[in-house]
C-alpha cells in the first residue's frame, strides 16, 4: 500500500454523466494488476476530505498511465471530473486483490460500470469473450475482446438483460469466468453457473469504502464460510463460493 503524487494526463466524458480519467504513474502502473483498485484525492479543498475508490480500468505499462471511469454523482467526483490536465492528485494503490488470470479462455459478464474493470482485464488474459448489459448504449463500458451487448432500451445489440445473453452459451467451454455489476444481476449470473462450474466463477464486489486497506470496517461483505469479508482487502475480487449470496439482499434470483 503506497501514497504517490499521480498527474492528470487527460479528463474527458465518454457521455454525459460518465467520466474518464487518466494518470501518469509508471511505479503505480508497474505495481498494478487486473481488478485492483486505487483510493483517489477528490478535491485540493478542506472539503469533501474523503477519498474516493476507483477500480482501475485500463493500463498502459510502457506509457506509465492508467485510467478510471465512474459517474459522477456529488462533489467528490464532480470535482474530480473538473480536473485538467497537469493537476497532481494524491493516490493509494494498488490495493485489494484481483482476478487469479492464469486461465486460458475467459467469459466476462459486465452490467453497467461494473465493466469499467474488464478493459485492463480483457487485456490482460489470453482469450476473452464479453458479455456486456447497460440500460442504454451510452452507458456501455466498451472493453476489448469479442463483445456482445443487451440494453433495456434496445439501442445497442439485443433488448433485455445482460444474463439474457447468457442464454444457450456453453459456459463449460470457458475455464474462468468474470463477473461484476450490480448485485441482483451478479446473483443472477451465479445462479446460471451449474454448480460444478461455479469454482471458475470470480466477482469484483462493490461496496462502500471508507478506507480501502481495512482499517474501517465498513465495507463488510456476507462470507459463505460465516461472518464477513473486507471488499478493500479479502476482495474486491472473490470466488463466487466465497459469497454468502442469500445475505447479499434476498438470496438468488
């Protein structure tokens, strides 16, 4: 767990709401793996003091940056999203664990911003295949791969759910499979995983955090095994069998 002065390199809006950052730190970037996440200063003000966690979504290793997208939605990441080039923000990270990547063929299963991970993730792994949902294609994440996508409104790909493009998929054929979203669409995706498959499957758990390395407490997560994990520390990154999913808000759907 490191604190680095990280420079803001580039601050754009892939649409409206949705921002994209992305920081020169070569020591960080060369620390960093799929599904990590970094604690970022928000604000050069007394006000708002916390920092903010983002997973990190893409990653260049021979350019030294490494980039976030997330929505803003109070004055923490407005003012993060105001942020020119050549501003120094103050960030920890690497921190948590992140995906076991040493499977060869790979399904990702992204709702929402719950894919801003699968880009650094895609590209970290031999072969992968996207399955990505959002209400309406301007809130995809666009990862690399082979994607697919399903939104509420049908204004890209199929209309419906992302679990809906799970239907007649061979998910044996896959040796690792990745899943972060919501949480009901997460469980939903467990429950399609025939129970011998179910040890391939990897979550990235969101949850508040007040810290992000363990301090706090706050960011509890349901264990299977009884009492909690720590997202920032256990997580953000688990097997799906870790995850007591009948305490993560009604059980499967």
């Amino acid at each position: 767990m490191k604190d680095r002065d990280c420079r803001v390199e580039s601050c754009s809006f892939e649409c409206p709401g949705i921002c994209r950052i992305g920081f020169s730190c070569p020591a960080l970037v060369e620390e960093a793996g799929p599904g990590q996440f970094v604690m970022v200063e928000v604000s050069d003000g007394p006000l708002p003091a916390a920092r903010r966690p983002f997973t990190l979504s893409s990653v260049s290793k021979s350019k030294g940056i490494f980039e976030i997208v997330f929505e803003v939605k109070g004055p923490g990441t407005s003012s993060l999203a105001s942020s020119a080039p050549g501003r120094s923000c103050r960030v920890m990270g690497p921190l948590g664990r992140g995906y076991e990547t040493s499977a060869d063929r790979w399904l990702l299963v992204g709702g929402g911003l719950g894919a801003a991970g699968f880009p650094f993730l895609a590209a970290s792994v031999r072969s992968a295949r996207v399955l990505l949902g959002a209400s309406c294609s301007d809130a995809l994440v666009r990862t690399g791969g082979e994607a697919e996508y399903a939104t509420e409104d049908g204004s890209a790909g199929r209309r419906g759910l992302v679990t809906d493009l799970l239907d007649g998929l061979d998910l044996a054929s896959f040796d690792a499979i990745a899943v972060c979203g919501p949480t009901p669409m997460m469980k939903a995706v467990v429950e399609a995983v025939p129970d011998d498959l179910r040890p391939r499957v990897q979550v990235s758990l969101e949850s508040r955090m007040g810290c992000g390395w363990g301090a706090c407490g706050g960011c509890a997560i349901p264990a299977s095994a009884g009492g909690y994990l720590k997202c920032c520390v256990d997580g953000p990154v688990v097997t799906a069998q870790a995850v007591d999913w009948s305490r993560m808000g009604g059980g499967l759907v």
